[in-house]
C-alpha cells in the first residue's frame, strides 16, 4: 500500500473566461465561453492525487454556501477525505477568476476568502496524528499557518513538498523544512532575487544549485515545455517535457505536484516519479479549467508507454 498523503491549502471556485488575447491595463475585452470550475492550489493538488490513485486527506476552510459545498464533493469524488476541511461562518468561499488566452496563457486574480481563516489551530491536530507519509504545501494560505504545518510535517517524520506559488517571499525556517521546493521558472527567480522571468536548460543547473543552497533538502526546477531539472545535492537531472497542443496552463503545477507525491509515495525512484508528473502536468494543459483538467491513472500510463 503506497504510503498517505495529506494537503494543506486553499480551496478556490475558478469563475473562468476564454479570451482572444489577455486585457491589458485599462483594457476591457470581449470573452468568449465562460465556467465555473472547481479549483484552489491545495484542492487542485488534492484532486490531481486522488485521481491518480493516491490516498488522500485535505485540510483547509471554505465558506457555509453552494461554492463551499460544491469544492467539497468534488473531492470525495476523487477519493479524496474531506472530513478537515472545515465550514466557515462569516466568510465567503474562496474564489478566482480567470482569463484564459487562445494558447494557453492566463491571467488570474484570487479572493481568498474562507482560505484566509486557515489558522495553525486548524491544521495541527491532523497533523500532529501523522505518522510518515508526504505533505503538500502551497502559497495560497496564510504564511504561519504554511510555516506551522512544515514544522509539523517535518517532526512528524512526513517528506514536505512546496509548491511556491503563488509568488511570495518565504522564510529560511519555512525553507528549512522543507524536503522538496518545487518552483516553476518565475517563482524561483523571485526566491533568488533575481530578475530574469525565464531560465535556459543551460542556467538549470546553477539555479536549482542557488535555490538548494535556501535550505531546501532537494529542489525540482519545473521548465514547462522543456520538462523539468531536479538537484537533491547529489548531482543534476533532467526530464525532457512533452510536447502537446496547450488550451490552458491552469492548475498544471498542480497537477504536477499531486502526481510527484503519488509516485513517490508508491515508492518510485526521483526519475521515474518525476516522467510521471510532467506526463499528468502536460494532459492537464490540453484542456480547459483546473480540476476538470486533471487526468485520471490510466490516461497518463498510456501516454508514458507512448
């Protein structure tokens, strides 16, 4: 039996809208088709492990209304336990909106909502009953509860995955328990103070290197297209990407990070888990939406045997 795995983050209603191209400031512009798509970091996450056959539990808060309700039994069905995610008097769910550009390309904004009264107290007792197993984190909660769950995460012997998005700054202590740091090309420009937006698979090697030296145990440098390079100190890797006709970029990080904690906790080797996540990442980006892009188990086998 794979081993558990539990997330902490937000929970999100994506109202989502197709565009010819993305308004520029001040600029209003003419969409096409429009959904509401379940989504948030964390439940993204969640989702994208439980319908890749993982066992997983989700910790996080949404609001007493249809939205709340609705993120909710889009986790049970995807086998995801849902009993901690907790009902909020007071607060709205959470949502995002999105512009989805022809190509892939969106623009989003989040209204956190109930993910904002995620506190330490929320996430603690779960936490403090794990014993090994992975925990997935992201940037859509409040910093100290974030910071709190790896210190938890990290005493209770679990392997702690940072998605750093979205971009924040983030603490050594943070950092420091931190296992794997999972950053996309932006995001680990940000963490190293840098302004450069892109990195060359030439610059991987030296990034990745820069971003270990943080305090991470092991960094994977997510390059979209061009795959994905992983440094754990040892030495670097890369794994080419694969090349697909993209619709939208949403929830692909996601996606990819759920997938990671699932092959690892099947006990795959670095590699071999990290083939596994750009396959899911790169299915999810051929279709519209977050969690209604997340591929199932059987689809991304099929295009890892291709």
């Amino acid at each position: 039996m794979s081993a558990p795995i539990t997330v902490v983050g937000s929970l999100n209603m994506d109202f989502v809208v197709q565009v010819a191209k993305l308004p520029l400031p001040g600029e209003t512009v003419l969409g096409g088709g429009f959904a509401t798509i379940p989504g948030g970091k964390g439940a993204n996450q969640a989702v994208a492990a439980g319908k890749l056959g993982g066992r997983v539990r989700m910790l996080g808060r949404v609001g007493d209304d249809v939205f709340g309700r609705q993120l909710k039994d889009n986790l049970a069905i995807a086998g995801v336990d849902a009993a901690a995610v907790l009902t909020t008097a007071g607060a709205p769910t959470g949502v995002a909106l999105i512009f989805v550009e022809v190509g892939g390309q969106n623009q989003i904004v989040v209204a956190s909502g109930a993910n904002a009264r995620l506190a330490p107290e929320d996430v603690a007792p779960a936490l403090e009953q794990a014993s090994g197993g992975f925990l997935l984190l992201q940037l859509e909660s409040p910093m100290e509860t974030i910071e709190r769950a790896a210190s938890l995460g990290r005493r209770q012997g679990m392997t702690v995955l940072l998605d750093p998005a979205p971009a924040r700054p983030i603490s050594g202590s943070l950092l420091a328990n931190v296992d794997v740091l999972t950053p996309n090309e932006s995001e680990a420009m940000l963490l190293l103070d840098r302004r450069e937006g892109t990195v060359s698979l030439d610059e991987a090697k030296e990034v990745a290197r820069a971003l270990l030296r943080l305090g991470p145990r092991a960094v994977i440098l997510k390059l979209g297209e061009k795959g994905a390079f992983l440094d754990d100190g040892t030495g670097g890797c890369h794994v080419p990407g694969l090349k697909v006709d993209a619709v939208d970029a949403t929830a692909a990080g996601d996606t990819f990070g759920g997938a990671l904690a699932v092959a690892l906790a099947e006990g795959r080797a670095m590699p071999e888990a990290l083939a596994f996540a750009n396959a899911a990442a790169a299915i999810s980006v051929t279709r519209l939406g977050a969690q209604a892009s997340i591929p199932d188990r059987d689809e991304v086998e099929e295009v890892l045997a291709r």
